[in-house]
C-alpha cells in the first residue's frame, strides 16, 4: 500500500503509472531466470466519513478490479 498525502487524484493516477512503468522495465533489464515481474495498481480516494477499514476495502476492490 502507498500511501500520497495530499496528493490530487490525477497526479496519484500519474504516479502510479508511472510505478508500473518503472516495474515492467525491470523484468526487461534484469536476468529473472525464467521468472516473471507483473503489477497491479487499484486507487481510492481517502474521505473524512470513512475510517480506516473502509477506506483499505475501498482500496482492495480497486486493486482486484485492476487485476
């Protein structure tokens, strides 16, 4: 989980796929040995009714949606 205080929704859309990026290009610079590098980003938006659980259920629906 990352977390991007204060961030806008579009610059943390950004930022994670720029992360991607950044993973998918390991796997092309580096000997895996038969292994495979995958990523999967999901992103929710933090709002003061939701607590804590809430706002991790929120981000695991995300995530199993960008799967």
């Amino acid at each position: 989980m990352i977390a991007l205080p204060h961030t806008r929704i579009n610059d943390a859309v950004q930022t994670l796929e720029n992360l991607c990026q950044k993973v998918r290009g390991l796997s092309d610079n580096m000997d895996m040995d038969g292994l495979s590098l995958s990523i999967s980003c999901g992103i929710t938006r933090h709002d003061a009714k939701f607590n804590m659980n809430e706002l991790l259920a929120q981000a695991d629906h995300a995530l199993y949606q960008a799967k």
